[in-house]
C-alpha cells in the first residue's frame, strides 16, 4: 500500500450530505474514510461530520469500534449508561466499543457533531502526544491576497 506524499484538501463546497439510513433524519459527510486513513498510514474507521434535523436521532446502537463525539451546534441528548442527559455545542462524548448509545436533536434548530471512529485493539501500543518541528520558510505567500 503507498502512503499518501501531498495534503489533500476536501473543500465544503464539494462535500454533500447524505442521508443515513436506519436514523431519524440524520445526514453525514465523511471527512475521513477507512482507504483515506490507509493511505496517511493511521489506524481510523471513519470521520463523519453528522447534522441531526430537528425531532431527528442517531437511535440506540453499539459497534465494534469506539467513537468519539463532538457536538459542535445545538443541543442535544445523549443515552449514556442507560441514562439520557441534556449536553451542548462543545461537549464531547467518549464512546467506548460495544457500549449502546444514542444522540438525539433536543434543539429548536438543526444540530451538527464530529464522530470520529476508530479501531479497538487487544494490544494498545502507548499513546503520546505528537511531536511538532518548525520549518525556516518565509510567509509571504500567507500574507498575499487573492
């Protein structure tokens, strides 16, 4: 497999929405696909970039992968642990892998979210945070108009 050498840039203008079947009115853009991470060499299932309507839910299920949610418009309603409870833009949900969940639209408007899936191992390496290196180059073309 060869691994990705350029950034690739997915602009909003090119992304659509598609409905999700199984769910009340809940529409989602990938941000990232499975063959997407395979070629940037990381460990993902999928990145979705989610919209719940109004009255809409991502109903009860469990999968064999973790996610992570993170509301980013509206409000919602989370079903965690058995329990459902009221969270807001900004808050973010960490799903472990066959837990039963569920996010339903508790807002007069439509709500948005980041679900980001990835792979659960029985053998985890260690995780750090990432180490960044700055580059000498020269910002002019930053603070040229287009």
């Amino acid at each position: 497999m060869s691994r990705q050498q350029a950034t690739v840039v997915k602009e909003k203008k090119d992304q659509h929405w598609e409905l999700m079947p199984n769910h009340v009115e809940l529409y989602h853009r990938e941000i990232l696909s499975a063959k997407e991470a395979d070629g940037l060499g990381i460990r993902a299932s999928s990145v979705l970039w989610e919209k719940i309507g109004v009255g809409g839910a991502v109903l009860p299920h469990y999968h064999n992968v973790a996610e992570i949610i993170h509301i980013t418009v509206g409000k919602v309603k989370l079903l965690c642990n058995g329990e459902w409870k009221s969270y807001q833009a900004g808050d973010t949900f960490l799903v472990p892998a066959q837990v039963v969940h569920s996010v339903a639209n508790d807002d007069v408007i439509e709500t948005e979210q980041i679900s980001i899936f990835l792979p659960v191992e029985a053998q985890v390496p260690g995780n750090q945070f990432f180490e960044t290196t700055l580059v000498d180059v020269t910002l002019e073309a930053v603070d040229k108009k287009d």
